[in-house]
C-alpha cells in the first residue's frame, strides 16, 4: 500500500491566523510608506521595503505580488476609515460641524510626516502608470459615492440646503483635503490648524446653512 505524506504541523505549513496576517500587513504597509516617501514609487524596490520591513522577500511575497498590490492596500485602508468617517455624518448631533470636523481630521492624518509626500508621489505615479490610475481612479469614484450619500441624508433631514449638487460639493471637499496635502509639501511651516475657520466658512456658504 502506498503510504501518503502527513499534513506538517510546523510553522511554515501552518495557517497563519488572521490577526497575524493583519499585522503582517500593517508592517509592510509602514515600511513601503517610508521607501515610497523617501525614494519614490518608481526608484523603491521590493527588496527596499523587504530591508525596511525586516522581512525576507519569500516572505513579504505572501502578502504582497507587487508594489502595485500594495498601492491597493493602502487605497482600500483609507477607503476603508474615510468611509467609516463619512458614514456616521448622519448621526452627528451638529451635522453641519460633524462635516466640518470630517474635513479638517481627514486632511490633518493625510499631512502625517511620510503621509503627505507618499500621496503626492502615488497622485504623479497615477499620471505615469495604468494600473495605479485604475486603483486610485476606483477609489476616488467609491470615496465620492459615499460623501454624496451622507450629504443626501443630511439634506433629507433638513439640516443643509446646498447651494450645488451633492456630486460637486463632494468633488470640491476632495479637492479641497489633496490641495492641503500638497500644498503642506512645499510649505513645511503650514498650520492647517489656522485654516479651520476659513474651512468652516467654506463648507457652511456650500452647504446653505449661513455663517
């Protein structure tokens, strides 16, 4: 009779549990935003971010095929808390300020030190490279569905009377978020803290709710 090979039970054959394959991830994810801010999308290699991370490239493999596949994570990890953010606007006791916060934290966490030169040098790489256009071209189009979403429930409840529709206020309120990341690159010294009262004025005359 023809024996078959067991199962191995050693750690390589063992399935990695989920919490360590989120933490793996997470890992890789820092070090590829220290290689991307530091050298760029095009000049990092795997083998930096393997350096970086302190991982063999056998295992970073695991996780991640390409630099592209971590682009997609990082997309779908903003996606994922900007969405969260954006969802509980309705619930908000003060929506209008619930907005207004939203935009003003979202741009803050962007303007991270690494954060900001990261998104800059991913929005160039967008212009260079098909794939990463199509990844952040999907994640714009889901980012904005869900701001227009929220502002439709707010209209609804009558707390807002925009002065646009939903798509332009929402395509403005992106806008306005890069435009601080970017600008805070070439301007170490900018205060978005400073620029809050403008940015409450801003989204307050958008959305028809006076000063």
């Amino acid at each position: 009779t023809r024996h078959h090979r067991p199962l191995l039970n050693g750690r390589d054959d063992m399935k990695l549990s989920e919490q360590k394959i989120t933490d793996k991830k997470a890992d890789i994810l820092e070090a590829s935003q220290a290689c991307f801010a530091r050298k760029g999308f095009h000049n990092t290699t795997m083998q930096d971010i393997c350096q970086q991370a302190n991982m063999s490239a056998g295992n970073i493999y695991r996780y991640f095929d390409s630099k592209e596949a971590i682009i997609e994570a990082f997309a779908e990890q903003e996606l994922n808390w900007m969405t969260t953010a954006i969802q509980d606007l309705p619930s908000s006791k003060d929506m209008v300020e619930a907005i207004i916060d939203t935009v003003f934290w979202t741009a803050s966490t962007l303007m991270e030190e690494g954060r900001a030169e990261m998104t800059a040098e991913l929005y160039a790489e967008a212009g260079r490279n098909p794939r990463i256009n199509g990844i952040y071209a999907k994640f714009s189009q889901q980012l904005l569905k869900e701001i227009c979403g929220s502002l439709e429930v707010v209209k609804q409840n009558g707390a807002i009377a925009p002065l646009h529709d939903n798509q332009t206020i929402a395509n403005y309120i992106v806008s306005l978020v890069d435009g601080f990341v970017m600008h805070k690159i070439i301007n170490s010294d900018f205060e978005l803290t400073k620029m809050r009262p403008a940015i409450a004025t801003t989204i307050k005359a958008l959305l028809g709710v006076g000063k």
